[in-house]
C-alpha cells in the first residue's frame, strides 16, 4: 500500500481495532481451553497442573458405541434441516413471484419472516402446546380425521422429522427473502423475450427464473454444507427429553450432558475438538466448491 493511500485509508483501519481485540478476546482467547481435551482436568487444579493424558479421551469417544449414535443423529438431522432449508424457501420464493397484488405479497413476506426472529426459547413453548399429544391443535385436527394422537415430541421416531419441520418453519422466511432478492434482479428482457417467444407463466419460471437463481441456490447449498455438523442446539435443547436421546441427541448436546451434567470436562472438549475439526474441514470444501460452481469468493 502506497504511502498516499495509507493516509487516506487509516481511519478504516482503526475501525477495525475494536472488533479484532472482541475477536481476539471471546473468539481466539478460549481456545486455550482445548488442551482440555488431552488432560485428566480437574477444576481445583487447573489447565497447568491437571494430570496430561495425551489422547485417551480421543480413543475412549472413538470406541464409545454412543458417540456413533449422536454422529448419526446429528448428520441425519442436520442433512434434512439443509433439504428443506432449500426446497421451502425456493418453492414459496416462486409461489409469491406470481402474486401481482403487492399489499398481500408483501404481507406473507412478512409472516413467512417473523419466526426468525423468535428465540428457540419461545418457539419451543409455542410448540410445547401446539404439538400437546391431548390439547395441541395438530392433535385435535388428527383426531378430527380420524386418526390416533401422536407424542411428537416423546417419541424417539417422530422426533427428528419434528426437529427438521420446526427448523424449516422457523427459517424458510429469511431464505425467502434471499430468493425473492435474486428474482427481482434476473433481467426483464429476458421475460419479454420468453413472451415473444410464446412462452406462459409457467415456462417464463421454468426457462427463465430457475436457471438465472440457480448460482445462488448452488452458493447456499454448498455453504450450509459447511454446516451438516451443526444440527442446532438452542433448538434440541429445548425441545427434548431423555426418550428421545437415541434419536434426538445431537453433537452440540452430547458435548452439555458429558461435559457440564456428568462433569466429564476432558472427554466433552475431546468431543468438541473433534467437532470443530471434522466442521474445519467441511467449511473448506464447502468454500471450495462454491468457488468452483457459483464462483464465490471471500476475498
């Protein structure tokens, strides 16, 4: 950088400070914590005199049975949250591209994006009463159509497929407006092109809207790979109980239950670490392939 530029730029530059010393501070600064996982920690003794035990913790987890279980679960449920993240999101994006009255367009915009901005705190209670297996709402329509009550959240079948709705429900608005925003931005001419061409509403969306938001749909598919570890606290926490661990428990709340109510410190970080190095490695691939198919790029 030039000295004439860097006269010029210097003030950007300090506005960087505050967030890289935040960064280094609750972002870089806990990482210290990892050596965790390679000792026999003890809380009274602290990182530098607990007994180091290398990676013990790493083969214990490895031949735990329940760690390959909570890996499953957690991908599983992950890989539907991503499905349906993208096909909800991508059909109703379509859907209101159609409508023509812009008050109603967008009042479902709005709708659609309200529970973003809920916490799982308070979706979890509006789901409590509405998934009640004796007075929740989706219960009484089942028995109106003549069907048994379901315990959506106690039963350890149901359970993932209740995980991934609730996330699609909670969610499918913001992706909403992602698409809509893609939309609005696909050149008009190539419509009247389509209409010259003779082409209807539905070959105007087929031929011409789908192909033009297709890199940002491969974009977010590729990132939320990234992500397929990730299936989301906040949400399981809240919503599940011991009955549905053999399906439900995720990677996230492996890590609470040996690590925080078991008091097993040194295996819970072990559990992380891997974690976040299996993600480490995903996210990489995942910036790779969005470099390589929707051209992508940070810097």
């Amino acid at each position: 950088m030039s000295r004439r530029n860097w006269r010029l730029e210097w003030p950007l530059h300090l506005m960087l400070v505050p967030g890289l010393i935040i960064a280094l501070i609750f972002s870089y600064g806990p990482m210290v914590g990892i050596v965790i996982a390679f000792e026999d920690f003890i809380p009274v003794k602290g990182i530098f005199r607990s007994h180091w035990v290398g990676l013990e913790h790493f083969k214990y987890i490895y031949y735990l049975s329940e760690t390959r279980e909570v890996l499953r679960n957690t991908v599983f449920i992950a890989f539907m949250k991503i499905v349906g993240g993208l096909v909800a999101p991508l059909i109703t994006a379509l859907l209101l591209n159609e409508i023509r009255i812009k008050s109603f367009k967008r009042t479902v915009q709005t709708i659609v994006y309200m529970p973003h901005f809920l916490s799982w705190v308070i979706m979890a209670g509006i789901l409590l009463d509405v998934l009640s297996p004796t007075s929740g709402i989706v219960n009484q329509f089942l028995s109106w159509l003549g069907f048994d009550n379901v315990f959506f959240l106690g039963n350890d079948q149901w359970f993932p497929y209740v995980l991934a709705g609730t996330d699609v429900l909670k969610e499918f608005g913001f992706g909403t407006v992602v698409y809509l925003a893609a939309i609005t931005a696909v050149n008009p001419s190539l419509y009247e092109a389509a209409v010259l061409d003779g082409a209807n509403r539905w070959k105007q969306t087929l031929n011409v809207t789908i192909p033009a938001i297709i890199p940002i749909t491969i974009l977010l598919t590729t990132l939320a790979l990234g992500n397929v570890l990730n299936a989301g606290f906040d949400q399981v926490f809240n919503l599940y109980s011991p009955s549905v661990y053999s399906t439900g428990d995720i990677l996230d709340t492996y890590v609470y239950r040996i690590g925080l109510a078991s008091a097993q410190y040194g295996v819970a970080t072990a559990v992380g670490l891997f974690k976040s190095v299996i993600s480490l490695i995903l996210i990489s691939l995942s910036y790779l392939a969005a470099y390589r198919f929707a051209n992508y790029r940070i810097f």
